[in-house]
C-alpha cells in the first residue's frame, strides 16, 4: 500500500512542475531543430518515469540500446501492464510519442503533453477515428517523430503474448520507416498481478533488431506482423529461462 501511495502521489504531484515546465520548452520551439526540440520534450516525461519507477522499487534491466538507429523509427512493442508507458519512457534514449486511448484526454497537464511528444489519441469505439488515428500516425513519422505502438491492442497482465492487430503493419508500410521490435516483461508485476496495488518487478527491456524499411517493403502484410511477432516471442521466451 505505501509503495500506491509513494507512486500515485509523485505521478500527480509532479504535474504543476511539468505544466511550468513545458510552457518554457513552448517558447523555444520556434528557434528550435526538430531533433532537438523532440528531445527536450522527451526529457521531462523521461525524468517523470523515473521518478515513478524509482518510487514503485522495480529493478530495470534494458539490453539492446546498441540497436536503435538514426532517424524516426516505429516501435512495436508487446504490451503487459500499465507500467508498460513508464518503464519505456524511463529507459529507452530515444525521443518517442505513442498511441493512447482518447479518455486520457481528460486529465490535467498530461494529454497536453502528449500532443507536444507526437502522441496519437484514439477513439476504439469509432472505426473513423481508427482509421484517421494510422493517417496522423504516418504523417509524424514521416515528418520525424517516433512511434510507439502496442499492436495487442490491450494488456496481456502477464498472460502471455497476444495476437497482433495488422494496422501497424499500414503505419509500416506507409511512412517508410524501420520496425524497433520491443521484448517487454515483468511490468504485470508491479500492478496488475497484486489487484492493482503497486509492487516492485523485475522488469527486462529488450530492443531487438531493426527491420529496414526495405525489407518492410517486400514483405506481405501477413508476412510482416508474424516476422514482427515472432521475434518478440523468442525474445521473450528467452529472457523468461
């Protein structure tokens, strides 16, 4: 219970300073690199994810940074719990936005924060949304912006690896960016396995090989989100021995 209490309490206390914060970072945009901006954005989000994860205990174990390239990229990670966004956040250098769904919209400070790292909202309920959601996807990829997607489309909680829904496959194909494979696991640990109270996990992270936008090329749809899948699968099958 202290351990919710130590998290939940930083995860709100933090965003007055946040707000503060991101108004100063508005004001250099304009005088800013793309690069360099997304990278100054990326910076206080990533200070607010360690902070949340030094607060829950949880020991982080990342391998594979030497993988990630130059230039935008479309993360494709599995998804198993709500610390998930954190511990990525916390651990990967690279600036990147992700997919969220829209109720996020309705807190303070955050989805405003979101909009500056290229985050997408989505709308489930609405297949216009769905759709418009992979467009404005492609469209910050290919300006420069990174992506991340968690195509189960929801968490497993520890259960094992779902299936993969084909719409990053699109995203792929479209923007003509590399695929960053993520191998993701423990996160159920630390929530979803205690009935949502807060825990320390052994959480390891595990950035798998790109997969060039060449190669996505030539690649069937089909072909592409079995390629992505299974690799994710090994890689986790992997680290659980």
């Amino acid at each position: 219970m202290y351990n919710s209490l130590r998290t939940f309490s930083y995860l709100f206390g933090y965003l007055p300073l946040a707000a503060a914060n991101l108004k100063k970072f508005k004001a250099k945009k304009k005088e800013m690199a793309l690069s360099e901006y997304d990278a100054l954005i990326h910076s206080e989000p990533q200070k607010w994810a360690m902070g949340i994860m030094k607060r829950t205990k949880s020991k982080i174990t990342v391998t594979g940074l030497e993988h990630l390239p130059q230039g935008a990229v479309l993360f494709v990670s599995n998804h198993e719990g709500n610390f998930d966004i954190p511990v990525l956040l916390s651990s990967i250098p690279k600036p990147f936005g992700f997919i969220s769904k829209k109720e996020v919209k309705k807190f303070p400070v955050i989805p405003v924060y979101m909009e500056e790292m290229n985050c997408v909202f989505l709308d489930r309920s609405d297949r216009r949304s769905a759709l418009k959601s992979i467009g404005d996807t492609v469209e910050k990829l290919q300006q420069g912006h990174s992506i991340l997607i968690f195509p189960e489309g929801t968490r497993s909680k520890g259960g094992g690896l779902g299936e993969f829904k084909a719409g990053f496959m699109r995203i792929a194909k479209d923007s003509g960016v590399p695929i960053v494979p993520i191998a993701i696991s423990g996160t159920s640990e630390i929530m979803e396995k205690n009935n949502n109270k807060v825990k320390a996990g052994n959480v390891a992270v595990q950035v798998l090989e790109p997969i060039a936008a060449d190669n996505i090329a030539l690649e069937t749809a089909k072909e592409l989100v079995a390629d992505v899948r299974s690799r994710i699968e090994k890689a986790l099958a992997a680290s659980s021995r």
